[in-house]
C-alpha cells in the first residue's frame, strides 16, 4: 500500500510505502536569508512532513542535500548541526547544484522509516 500526502499533478510531498517515508526534494518558504536560513526553513519543513508520516528525524535512513554553491558548506552544515540528532545522524550526501530558480540556495531530500516511533 502506498499513501500520498500533498499530492499535486507533478509530484507528492511525502510518500509513504513498505515502512519508508520518501519526502520530495524540499526548498526554503522564505527565500529572502542566505544559505543557513534557508536550510532551517527547508528542515522546519522535514519536521512537519515527517510528523505527517508517523515518523521523525532520528528515523531518517538518508539526506541528500544540493547547494547552489559549495562554498556555502559551512553556512548549511550550521543550521543541519543545530537541527539533527548527534547520536542518530542519517547517511548525507551534499553536492553543488544548479538549482530550480536563482534565490533557491539548498535543496534537501530524506528518506525516513515510517510507522511507529
């Protein structure tokens, strides 16, 4: 069984299948801070969805996150240091990306465990 959350005609916001919650690639809401702003935004965002879920980010199995500029490392790894758990971090990957629009700084994507916590 799969269950579909913020379903729009191109993609879902959050996938749930076979005990895993697969989240779509998340950008800021407000794109107006630099890097370590956007990325607070984008995982105030992981929190909620991963609620929707059933699940929470000390069960997220992998992070992919794309910055517009890889200099901005450190600025990213701030806000991600102050948000996941020290002693459950997920597998991540970051790379440089070009991005879908130019005031998108970071993109992340997770994949979680789903179901009971």
């Amino acid at each position: 069984m799969i269950t579909r959350h913020e379903v729009t005609g191109r993609l879902s916001k959050v996938l749930v299948a076979n005990g895993f919650a697969f989240l779509s690639g998340l950008t800021a809401k407000d794109r107006s801070g630099g890097v370590k702003e956007q990325t607070a935004d984008i995982l105030a965002q992981i929190d909620g969805y991963l609620a929707l879920a059933g699940t929470d980010k000390t069960r997220i199995v992998v992070a992919n996150i794309w910055l517009k500029d890889i200099s901005t490392f450190a600025e990213m790894n701030a806000a991600w240091e102050a948000w996941v758990d020290p002693s459950q971090p997920p597998a991540r990957a970051t790379v440089e990306s070009r991005l879908a629009a130019e005031n998108i700084l970071v993109e992340i994507q997770v994949q979680a465990l789903s179901g009971s916590l």
